[in-house]
C-alpha cells in the first residue's frame, strides 16, 4: 500500500518511478533473510550497518570479507527472482524494472562448486561471464513479466542481454559502447553525476571518498559527437544516501548540482553557458531560501591546489569556480578579511606556516566559506 501511495504521489507530477532490486551483488538483506540465496549458505549473515565487510583497493578491485553475492548456479535463486520481480511488475507501471548487476564480488563464486560445475556446463570461460548468464536469466525473467531489463554498465562484462538498456557510472564510454551495440544507454558518470560526493573542499565538507564540484556537473555532454542520440535514453543524478543523514543535508547535497544536470539532460547544447548557469544559480538560491530549502553555497568557496616546488617549499595555487570573486588569505594565525593579502598568482608558503587560511570576497563582501588548512593537512596535500 505505501509503494502505490509512492507510485500516484509521483504519476500525479508526470513522474515515473524505476524500482530497483540489486542483484546478484549488493544482496546482502535478502540473504540475511534466506541465507540459503547465497553459495557460502552462512546462517549468521546479518545487516549490520558499520561493520567492515569489504576491503577497498583504490583502484576500481575489492574484496567482500561477507558474502553479499546470489548463487547464479542455484536454481532457487531464480525461482526466488521470479517472484520478487513479478511482485515489482504488478506494483510499478512503467516500462523498466532495474535489476543492478553493479560492484559484484567474484571470490565466493570462484570457489563454488556449483558455480565451477555450472561454468563448465555452459562452457563459461570466467566468472564474468558467469555473471552474464545470470544477468541474461534475469532479463528473460523481467520480460516476461512484460517490463525491459535496465543495469548498471557491469552487465556488459562477459556479453550485454539481449534487449537490456544499460545505466553507464563507471564512464561516458561504457554509454557510448552500449549506444554503438544498439542498446538504450542512460548516462549517469561519476564524474559528473555522483551528488553524494563532496562538493567543496575537504576542510569544509563530510569526507567522502571523492569530490563533484558545480562546474564539473554542468560540463559535459551526454551525447558525445559520433553516437546515435537516438540510444540515449537520458541521464541521471546520484545521490547515495549512506551519509546522508537528514532530508535537510539532501537538500544540501542535492543543490545547486541538481541544478546543473537538469540543464545539462533538458536544455540544448547551444544554449549552455556557465557564466550565466552561475548567475541564474545566485537567483535561484534566492528562491530556495523563500521556499526554506537548503542547497550549499561551495560554488563561492576557492578551489585550492598544493604542491612543492624545486626548493621543497609548499606552494598553493587558488581559483574560483565562477569569476567575479577575490581571494584573501593569511599564513600569521589570522583571520582572512577583505584587506588581508589578495591572491593574484601561485604563492610560496612562508617556513614554518602553522595554519594558512582562505577566504572570498565580493565587491567587499564575504562570499565563500573560511577554509582553514593546518601545518599537517598542507604538508600531505603538498605530497599527492
């Protein structure tokens, strides 16, 4: 009752809803549920929000320490999937159901022997493609509840379904591969689409493990030159709420960048233009403080660079996003103010600066945020 509540609330602002069940990966609640889902069948698996269960490596490969992952060689699994994805159909009227595919953990399938029977059976040369007869399983599975399959860009790797539209977040080429294979492609990068990543400068903000400045939501094009538009269904903005506390902090998160790639997926190219988007943005924050929402203001804050010069001494080199701004900073413990120094070119730090501090302005009034960068903080941003 409360998803058709959700449904109507959004069919009567011209909105459709795409459900999305996450398999095989990402699937941890359901096994914790029926553990027997899973290849490791582990009695104990629990949803347990805080606890390491996966190790990163920084450059795209992980570990799962817990098994998160469905048993593609398990026939229950897909009896299980028939039924969650026939309840979705009955509940969802638009075209799509999502069924994810993305950040899928290999290891425990790699040890199967289910899935190492399967894989010879079906002469599956790797557990890629071993994903891909699951995803494929899924897609007739979802079509014959009368709905099209969507995924994110992971249900490429070892061969895409037939008929799949296909999400694309790890690149805009993973989009424009799926567009030239005839596939429908939502564009959604990282890089431009990931409003759960800080905004502003680490000083200022949540820590998350990237940054997504304004400019860089509003300068891309999610039709690059050579692909059939046609293919491209749209795009999409992210916001993963695991440190998103409040509806107020998702505001916050949400604008001005929401902004920025609606004018990106709705406006023609020819009619993009940065300057003016920056001082439509000024107005439209005029208006979100009328209707009480929150956005954040990190468009006025310096983007800071640091790096050590052929001597060893730091060096930071400051810009805006927008123009129209002064810098002013201190290296003496002070606080910034209009008539402390004004940046206008890269600057060597003083021996021994315990705190640099920045601060814009303009036309004599304090704009951005104080960020206060100490000794240590220099010194590791100095090494990157």
């Amino acid at each position: 009752e409360d998803i058709k509540e959700i449904v109507k609330y959004a069919q009567d602002r011209h909105i459709t809803i795409v459900p999305e069940i996450d398999v095989p990966g990402h699937s941890m609640a359901a096994i914790a549920a029926y553990p027997w889902l899973s290849c490791t069948k582990d009695p104990n698996t629990k949803v347990n929000p805080g606890t390491k269960f996966s190790e990163w490596y920084g450059n795209g490969k992980f570990k799962m320490l817990l098994d998160n992952t469905l048993n593609p060689s398990d026939e229950k699994v897909y009896e299980f999937l028939d039924k969650v994805f026939g309840e979705l159909a009955t509940l969802f009227p638009g075209q799509y159901i999502h069924m994810g595919g993305d950040e899928c953990y290999h290891g425990y399938w790699e040890k199967d022997p289910g899935c190492q029977a399967l894989m010879k059976k079906e002469k599956l040369k790797n557990t890629e493609e071993l994903q891909s007869y699951f995803v494929k399983r899924v897609g007739k599975i979802i079509e014959k509840k009368g709905k099209k399959m969507i995924g994110w860009d992971e249900i490429m790797d070892g061969g895409l379904a037939p008929n799949a539209a296909v999400m694309s977040w790890r690149s805009i080429e993973k989009g424009v591969e799926a567009a030239k294979q005839k596939h429908p492609a939502v564009m959604t990068p990282t890089k431009h689409c990931y409003i759960d990543y800080m905004q502003g400068d680490v000083a200022t903000e949540i820590r998350i493990y990237s940054t997504l400045r304004l400019k860089a939501s509003y300068d891309w094009d999610p039709v690059p030159a050579g692909v059939d538009s046609t293919y491209i269904l749209g795009g999409q903005g992210n916001l993963w709420t695991e440190q998103v506390p409040t509806p107020r902090h998702a505001e916050y998160m949400t604008w001005p960048r929401g902004w920025a790639l609606a004018e990106v997926y709705w406006s023609p190219k020819a009619k993009k233009n940065w300057d003016d988007f920056a001082k439509r943005t000024e107005q439209h924050f005029s208006r979100a403080d009328v209707a009480e929402v929150n956005y954040a203001t990190t468009v006025f804050d310096p983007v800071i660079k640091l790096q050590k010069n052929g001597s060893g001494k730091i060096v930071a080199d400051l810009s805006t996003e927008i123009t129209g701004l002064d810098i002013h900073y201190t290296t003496d413990n002070t606080f910034p103010d209009r008539f402390s120094a004004k940046y206008t070119a890269p600057v060597e730090l003083p021996d021994g600066t315990d705190m640099l501090r920045i601060v814009t302005y303009r036309n004599g009034k304090p704009m951005g945020k104080l960020i206060t960068l100490k000794a240590d903080d220099l010194e590791k941003r100095a090494k990157k």
